[in-house]
C-alpha cells in the first residue's frame, strides 16, 4: 500500500507524529478509494492525540497557510496545494436516546474505528515509522468491497439508532457505488427508520442531494420507500406508490413510473433540479385519482395541482426556495403542454404560448417530456418519440417566424402612459395584458407598429382617449427592432454552427 502514499505530505505527517510522540493514520473514503480505483485528494488523519496540533505542525512543515480550526469538534482542516486533508484526534463516543450528538472522550485507533458508519469506511493505511503503509481493516472492509456490500462495523441496530443519518449515508453509498446493503443491516434501518426524526432536515437534504446526483438516483428512492424513510422524508412521493383496479381497469404505479423517468433524466442530464422535476412530475397524481366508467382512471389538472405542491415541499426539505424552486414548479406545471402539441390541428397560438410560457427552460422540459415515455411496448416507444421530434419541429419554426421565446410584448406601460396621458395603475395592466394576450393568439402581429395600434383602439374600447400619435414614438420603435436584432443574433450563430 506504500505505494498509494507516495505524496509528499504523507511523510511530512509521518515525520511530524514521529516528533511529537504520536501516531497517525489515512482512514476513510481515501483509504476506501484506493480499491475502487477512485482518485482522491480529500484525505482524513486521525492521531492518538491533538488533531489540531498536528495540523499546525504539518502546516509549518510544508510552508502553508495556518490550518482552518475547529474547536468544538476537535479538528482542523489544512489546505495544500489541491489537496484537503482534515486531522481529528481519535476518539470514541457514545450517544443520549433522543440525540444524534455525541458525548466524546478521547480514544485509541480501535476506538476510532469502531465509531465508523460503516466497514468500508473504516480502513486505515499507518502513517508510523515501523509499519508505515500497513492497511488496518479490524472489519474486514476490503471483503465488503469485494462484495459490493455496505455494512456496519458495529451491531446495526445501535449504529443507526445512535446516528439515525447513518441510514441516509447507507442508502446514499449503495446509490453511488451501486452497492447492496447487508440483509442485516437494512433490516436494522428499516426497524429504526422513524428515528430520522431527530435529523435535521438541512442534514438530511444534503443526503438526499447526493442520491439525486447519482448516475442511478433510482437505487435510492427504491431503498427509501422499502425501509420506509421515504413516507416520513418525502410523503408526497410515496403517496404515488400502488396500483389500483376497477372493473379490471387499473392505472400504473406512479411511484415506480416516476423512478423510471428519474434514471431517464439521469442519463441526459446532470442537472440536479430537473433530476428533482423527473422525480415529483406526478406528485398531484394521488389527489387528482378518479375513476371514470367512460375513460377509466383519470388524474385531470395534476400538473397544476403538483406544482402548487413543491413549494411547500421544498420549504419542508429546506431546500432553496429561490428560482431553483421556481424552476422544479415550472417544468411540473408544464410537463403535459409538449405532447398536446403533437396533435395534426394544433394552432400557432399554442405553440407560441408555450415558447412565452417555457421560456429558457424549453430544452430542460422537453429533455423532462421525453424522459416521460416509459411505455414498455416498442411500438408506443417509437410513436411517441416520432411525435416529440414532430413538436420540436414546429417549435423551432414558431420560433424563429415570432421569436416569442423570453419576449416581452412590444408596447411597455411607460408608451402606454404617454399615448393616454394617465398615471400607473389598473388600465396599464389591462392594455398590456391585451397586447401580449393578442400577440400570442395570433391577432396582432408581433411588431411595433401593429401592437401600437392594437393598444390605441384597446384604450378607446376602455374609454381613454390618445394624446400622442404613432409617429410620437419613432425612437422607441427603432430601439425595439434593435433589440429584437439582438435576440435574434444568438439564434443566427446557432443555426450557423
């Protein structure tokens, strides 16, 4: 293993533990990435002994900056060249009923081993003069590895009963390696799953984050609904689980078909937010179930139903409630609008609405809409996809006739005042909201001249009376052709490429 500690900063340590009388050792992920064949440069010392006085030793040793220091947890985190290495004294813990903090006291190398989440983790290379390079695997972790397996150095049970957001990091390392969990230790999460409840939630995002950033998120959200953390954590997806039948009619299992379309994004796009948007498409699909004997099962406005649900979803999970959010909202409430567009008779007006409704986010809805065909018969499989390129089809025409795409109607409220000589209020809203409105129903083209005019016969219809004529506003008219020169240059170069 001598071979894996070839870095320079290794022997630093290793002469700097020497002089201060202790020892040191490489554990965790590292150690653990060593025999997957994975590249690290985030590497954890423990030493019997001050972890943050080693660090500052080390730190002068090899010229840099002063390590980060922390306190209260014991360790201190020191910045070299690209490398993060992160010193923590070892140390055993135990833990209260109702808490995930640990009482800490210090400990032997043993100690600190045993406290490790899991056997693959807890693999350590000595950094000591004598038996420098010597892998210690009290667990037998590297069998584990070799088998695929994520299990718990320690009693299940008590592992994930003292650190309930153990059971997020085993489902998320078997997600990211593709791992199975050990029979016994799932068993034990799944018995202990309700103490989750005692996790922060910012804590339990941020696993739930790593699962979705995985290249199969699926394995994930799988273990979560079998050992039962999904209801508490995610109750809006669970909900979606089952099927159910009526006179032989029955629907899909919306929970599973949701997965699908997950692992579908997954595979086109490391977006985590459209990861996100795949995964809660349906979640208004539960509320929204009718059966119908014309038409079957039925789940009318689950689209706008599901999207009014993210916020509140978000907000629960603590996930940002900014245009990430917004974002997620977006993609659900549009996520039926593309394949109405496949139909022979659809009007430019309904392209055009999408193209104002999707906004930049078009490619990310129809990446979401094509993800969406999980149909298991080749046949439906390849008449959807035939009609998905027919809707991108009229797209890009629509689009490149109107530009319509991140518009704003031609006619601003400030001309709006000037032509009517009246103050911000209702009636600028009203003639604006007409404009855009005519525009995109194809009533009005989308120039200057004939929206201006729109608006001028809009504001008699209103009861306003215009003070300034067309030509008044040649300067305004000139700058909007500008601007649409400019929206229209990005497109060009597209095109060109």
């Amino acid at each position: 293993m001598i071979e894996h500690l070839k870095h320079p900063v290794f022997k630093v340590v290793s002469e700097t533990a020497e002089k201060l009388g202790t020892e040191a050792y490489v554990i965790g992920g590292f150690v653990r990435d060593i025999f997957l064949h994975r590249r690290s440069k985030d590497v954890d010392i423990v030493t019997v002994g001050s972890g943050i006085r080693l660090a500052e030793e080390v730190a002068k040793a090899v010229g840099a900056k002063k390590p980060r220091v922390f306190k209260n947890f014991g360790t201190a985190m020191l910045h070299y060249k690209d490398w993060e290495i992160e010193f923590v004294g070892a140390r055993k813990e135990s833990y209260r009923k109702n808490s995930r903090k640990p009482i800490v006291e210090d400990g032997s190398l043993q100690d600190d081993q045993n406290r490790r989440d899991f056997t693959i983790n807890a693999l350590a290379l000595s950094l000591n003069k004598e038996n420098y390079g010597e892998l210690l695997d009290p667990f037998n972790g590297i069998q584990d590895l070799h088998d695929s397996l994520i299990r718990t150095p320690l009693e299940p049970g008590r592992t994930f009963s003292d650190d309930p957001l153990r059971m997020m990091r085993a489902i998320r390392f078997a997600t990211q390696l593709q791992f199975e969990i050990h029979p016994e230790t799932f068993e034990a999460l799944r018995e202990n799953a309700h103490r989750i409840k005692i996790v922060s939630m910012e804590r339990v995002a941020d696993e739930l984050q790593k699962i979705m950033a995985s290249p199969k998120p699926s394995i994930g959200f799988d273990l979560m609904f079998k050992s039962g953390l999904l209801q508490i954590i995610l109750p809006e997806v669970y909900e979606m689980y089952g099927t159910e039948y009526v006179d032989g009619r029955g629907h899909k299992d919306n929970l599973y078909h949701s997965l699908e379309v997950l692992d579908n994004v997954a595979g086109k796009s490391d977006n985590i937010w459209l990861r996100w948007a795949a995964l809660v498409h349906d979640i208004g699909k539960p509320v929204t179930k009718k059966f119908e004997s014309e038409q079957g099962w039925t789940f009318h406005s689950h689209d706008f139903i599901g999207a009014r649900m993210v916020p509140k979803m978000f907000r629960r999970l603590k996930l940002p409630m900014n245009e990430k959010m917004r974002f997620v909202q977006k993609l659900v409430q549009l996520h039926l609008r593309p394949i109405a567009l496949t139909e022979e008779n659809v009007t430019d007006s309904a392209i055009r609405r999408l193209l104002f409704d999707a906004g930049d986010d078009l490619e990310e809805l129809m990446t979401l809409c094509e993800a969406d065909i999980t149909s298991k018969n080749p046949k439906k499989v390849r008449r959807y996809r035939n009609n998905f390129k027919m809707v991108r089809r009229k797209l890009k025409e629509v689009e490149a006739k109107d530009r319509i795409r991140n518009w704003e109607p031609p006619i601003s409220g400030e001309i709006i005042m000037k032509v009517f000589d009246i103050t911000p209020g209702r009636e600028v809203g009203d003639i604006k909201g007409a404009i855009r409105e005519a525009i995109l129903d194809g009533e009005v083209q989308n120039d200057f001249r004939d929206a201006l005019n729109f608006m001028k016969e809009k504001g008699k219809e209103m009861g306003l009376k215009p003070v300034k004529d067309i030509d008044d506003f040649e300067q305004e008219e000139k700058e909007w052709h500008q601007r649409q020169d400019l929206r229209q240059l990005p497109e060009q170069k597209e095109n060109n490429e």
